[in-house]
C-alpha cells in the first residue's frame, strides 16, 4: 500500500482545487441540515491506523501525504489518514478505489453528486459523522452512501432517524412452516392482504372484534339497577350467548395461530399474540375456574382485562399500526414533553399554593393538590372545579395556560411530522409476493 501512495505523492496544482476544509465551510452549518446522527458517531475500527503506532516516520508521511479527489469537476484534497479511518469504506480501502484513479491526472475521479460529497467527506473527516444536506433528496443521498460504501449499520441507522425505512418487523423475510397447509393457516390468519381467503378470515376477525366491544359496553349498561350501584350477578342471556360465540371465535383463531406458527417462543412472546390471550383468559376465569366465588372482591380487576380487546383490531387496521409506529420512533420526544410538565408542574404548584392558600384553603389545600389544577391548565382542559380568586393567582393561571401550549405543542410538530412520514409511506407501500 505504501509504495502505492509513493507514486502518488505529487503536489502540482495544488492552487487549483479546493481543500476539504473550504468544501466542508460551504456545506452550510444549520441544526436542520444535521439528522440526529450528528450526534452519534460512528465506530472508527482501532485497527485503522494502528499500524502507524509502529512505522517508520518515512511511512508516517506517506500517510500525511494528500489525494486528490475530483467529483464531477469539483475537486478536493484530504489526507490518505483521513480516508484510512474506515478501512472498509470505498475511499478507506486502496484496493476499492484503485480502479477509479486517473493516471494521467494524478487523481481519483467518480462521476457522482457533488454536493453529496460534501457530507460523505465530512463523515472521514469528522470520524463518523453522518449528515445530509438539505438539498439532496434522501433517496439520492444513500444512493450515494451505498455507492461509497459507508457501513450498512451507520446508514441503517441515519435511515431510520430519517424516517427513511420501516422498522425492522417491515423488512424481514416472511418465515413459513414447512408444512403446506400449516402456511396457508399461517399467512391467513396473520397476513390479511395476501389473498381473498386471508381477507375474508379478516372480515370474520374484526365482525366478532366489533361485536365482543359492542357486549362488553352494552352488558354494564344491562347490569346497573335503578335501585343499587352495583352490577347484577349476570347480564341478560343474549349478550352471553354473543359472548360465548365470540370467545369460540377468538379461542379458535389463537390455537391456528399458535398450531401454523413457525416460531413458537417468538409467537408467545408477540405483544400482539399476548393481548389476544388477554381477551381470552377472562372469560375461562369466570366460566371454568372461579364459577363458585363470583362475589370475590377482586372481580372487577379481572373484568378489566376485558378492556384489550379493543387492541385487537391493531392487526387489522394499519393506521393503528402506523400510531403505535410512530410512538415508538419519538419517545424520546413524548419523555422530553412528559418531562417539561413535571417541571412546569411542580414550579407553578408552588407558587398557586402560596398565592391562593390564605383564600381558598379547602381547594388549594397542598402543593399536591394544587398540581390538579396546574395540569388542568397546562392541558388547557380547565374543568373548572378549582378556580383562582386573587389577582396573582389568576395571573399565574393565564401564565400556566401559555406555557402549556409552549412546553406541549413544541415538541408535539415532530410527532405530527413523523406520523405522516410514516402513513405516506405506509400507503406507497406496496403487497410483498409470498411464496410457498
């Protein structure tokens, strides 16, 4: 590799190209050019430049000695060190990039997207910082990434931080058993789209979902008595006989899936799959196990487990999916805006106490409770059961109310924004083929 670089180790022309310092001052610094990999490095391998530890000082300046790279007549220079890096990259490996050298130029020349380059020489320059201009499409820009071999980690990872790729369940390849019939069970049940059996098995699916939601509402309203505020021992015999055949529909649908599934522990251990269980076990628990003691006093927190049912149709309906998509890839943002209530919560707590204690010393009766009424206000829900009377406390309330529309709205723009990356996508989406 060294006498490679020793025949390259010309330094005419140099006053007619741009140093990698100029072109990175060009690519304008701005928060919203920088994805959130700007602060996230990638690992540069230790054994890069370990070698230098050991050479001789003639290798060490074959190493500072620079290269010239021409992109598209946009020319730079950088030093073989900085590209060394990253081994494994185009730029970082001799090997690689031999074949784009021009003998007569005394350069490397690649006919790709100049201001792309930008960033791509940064990500050397910078030991691992991944960033994309703001006037690259990102299709474009890791069209370019994977053209220069940067890792497929750091680039997976700027993707997803983009909202470039769905999560990993999107992607992975459709696993079936090796049983024929058992597949056809298999992409029934859990892939609704994949043909008109699979879409009717949907219908049925999300009927009996709709109408275990419609008895589990109606029964309460069949149970309350005009004289006691308790639940009467059993609801009407309809609404158990729309129990029973839904619970069968339900216990049915479980078992094929469980019977179909390829990956046993992994079906298990679905938070979708345990939700379905969820809406089962309730229902046996009454009929089967505990028929003799329905008067226990721990009844009612059985009979919520009832409530998941209506998660159910998170299988069904991909919008839901979307929501639950989106939730999870800006949690960061729903801690942070969960985080700037406590605190505005806790500050204007304390000082509605101490403004409104002396007039109204029932409704503000602690820090504690006068939290209430500062989340009901940061909420801008204000149901009005505590109200301030003094003029600093009504000051203070007005304040509480604008800082919730700060602290809570802020943030809330890149929630919106993610979710609608993801339903574009989502709808752009098209069928995969599935075979078997």
């Amino acid at each position: 590799m060294l006498s490679y670089i020793n025949k390259l180790s010309t330094t005419s022309d140099t006053a007619e190209m741009k140093s990698a310092l100029r072109a990175t001052n060009d690519f304008r610094v701005k928060p919203k050019l920088y994805s959130k990999n700007y602060n996230r490095r990638a690992s540069c391998p230790p054994e890069a430049l370990s070698s230098l530890g050991d050479s001789t000082p003639e290798d060490r300046r074959l190493y500072d000695t620079r290269v010239k790279i021409n992109i598209s007549g946009k020319k730079y220079e950088t030093l073989y060190s900085t590209l060394a890096k990253f081994p494994n990259t185009l730029l970082g490996n001799p090997a690689k990039r031999q074949q784009y050298f021009d003998q007569t130029r005394q350069e490397y020349f690649f006919n790709r997207n100049r201001n792309a380059f930008d960033a791509i020489l940064f990500y050397y320059q910078s030991n691992g910082l991944l960033t994309r201009p703001n006037n690259i499409r990102l299709q474009e820009f890791c069209d370019e990434l994977k053209f220069f071999q940067i890792e497929e980690d750091i680039v997976r990872e700027f993707k997803r931080d983009e909202c470039g790729i769905e999560d990993e369940d999107d992607d992975e390849e459709v696993v079936l058993p090796s049983n024929v019939i058992l597949a056809k069970l298999w992409l029934w049940f859990e892939y609704p789209k994949c043909s008109k059996v699979a879409k009717l098995f949907a219908v049925f699916s999300v009927t009996f979902i709709v109408i275990s939601i419609y008895v589990l509402c109606a029964e309460t309203h069949f149970r309350g008595s005009t004289d006691s505020s308790k639940y009467k021992e059993e609801p009407p015999t309809s609404m158990r006989i729309l129990e029973k055949v839904c619970i069968s529909w339900f216990t049915l649908e479980f078992i094929l899936r469980l019977i179909s599934c390829p990956n046993k522990l992994r079906f298990i251990l679905d938070i979708l799959n345990l939700i379905d269980l969820a809406a089962i076990l309730p229902y046996y628990y009454f009929e089967l196990s505990l028929s003799e003691s329905k008067n226990d006093k721990n009844i009612d927190a059985i009979r919520l487990l009832r409530v998941p049912r209506l998660l159910k149709l998170t299988r069904h309906l991909e919008e839901l999916r979307v929501l639950a998509k989106t939730v999870r890839s800006t949690w960061r943002e729903l801690v942070m805006i969960l985080f700037f209530i406590l605190i505005t919560t806790a500050i204007f707590s304390g000082w509605t106490f101490y403004v409104e204690y002396e007039e109204q010393k029932e409704s503000f009766s602690s820090i504690p409770a006068t939290a209430w009424f500062v989340i009901v206000s940061i909420t801008n829900v204000g149901y009005g059961d505590m109200i301030p009377k003094t003029l600093m406390g009504k000051l203070l309330g007005a304040i509480c109310t604008i800082a919730g529309v700060l602290v809570i709205a802020l943030p809330g723009t890149v929630i919106v924004t993610k979710f609608r990356l993801y339903y574009e996508k989502k709808k752009r989406k098209k069928l995969a083929s599935y075979k078997f």
